[in-house]
C-alpha cells in the first residue's frame, strides 16, 4: 500500500508538472503497471500500461523503442490473462520496432523468449522450439557484450546460458 502511494503521488506530481502527455508520466504510469500485476490486479495494470503507451506513441513516435518496451510488458499482461492472440499482435510489433531500431540484446532476448511461450501456450510447439534455438545464439551475444562491458568471464556465462537454453529446447522437443 505504501509503494502504491508512493508511485501515484509521484504520478501526480509529473502529471502537474509535466502535463498530463509526457513521456515521464509514462513512465509513472509504466511502474504503477508493473506494480499492480504484482500485486494481482490486472486490469488496473493493463490500464495504466495502455495509457503510458497512449502518451509515448504521440510524443516519441510509434517506432520508438520505449513504445516497444512498453509493447511488450502490455503482451506479457495479456499472455498472463490467457489473451494469447492480442498479446501476440502487441508482441510482434514490438519485435519489429527492435529490430528496426538494433534494440539491445536484452529487450530483443526478453521478446524472443515470450514469443516462443506464447507460441508453445497455443500449441504451436514446433515454433517454440524455433524461437528458443534462435534465443540461444542471441542470449549468448547478449551475455558476452555484458561480460566484457563489466570485465566478467563471458564465456563461462554464456556458456552456462546456452546449456540452460538447451536444457528447455531439449524439454520442448521431447514434449508431445
């Protein structure tokens, strides 16, 4: 209840500021989204996320890649919810918006993963496993840009990715 609070005085606040058409009430909006699926309350965060994407797609432009980001966490709502097709529309746009604008690999991963759920959710198994092997390659890419960005061990980790990628491609295949 505090953080709700919280997050909706700090709404409030950017809405006056601001204006109510502001990528940063977007933002607000964004994180009360987010907050109020966590909390189980999915029409409330399905709401605001349509709202925030409302204001980014006017201000930023439809291509733009927070108007991507907010794509998919609205398809992850719907995907929760069992709306698999409308979630597959939002999540494909956001796709082609990544892809257009060379979104990192983390956001192009993430939309890559939920892409092959939702296809595995109705029953197109074989698109899964598709989507998941493409993921491994771009998981590892994305684990060793990290890793050298930090100075990590990237192949230890992105070989440690790979196996678990492989360990679901493997469940997946051996699925009926």
């Amino acid at each position: 209840a505090e953080e709700e609070a919280f997050l909706d005085q700090a709404l409030q606040i950017r809405r006056k500021v601001f204006g109510e058409d502001h990528p940063k009430v977007a933002a607000s909006l964004g994180s009360l989204a987010l907050m109020y699926e966590a909390l189980g309350r999915p029409a409330e965060a399905e709401r605001a996320c349509r709202e925030a994407l409302e204001i980014r797609e006017r201000r930023l432009g439809r291509d733009h890649p927070d108007v991507a980001n907010t794509l998919h966490n609205l398809a992850s709502l719907l995907a929760a919810s069992g709306r698999y097709e409308e979630a597959e529309e939002l999540l494909d746009r956001a796709m082609r918006i990544e892809e257009k604008s060379a979104a990192r690999s983390e956001a192009r991963c993430r939309s890559h993963f939920l892409k092959a759920d939702l296809a595995w959710r109705t029953g197109r198994k074989e698109a899964a496993v598709e989507l998941l092997e493409r993921d491994e390659e771009l998981a590892a890419r994305y684990l060793t840009t990290i890793s050298i960005s930090l100075g990590l061990g990237a192949v230890d980790d992105a070989r440690r990715l790979r196996s678990e990628i492989r360990g679901r491609y493997v469940d997946l295949s051996n699925v009926e």
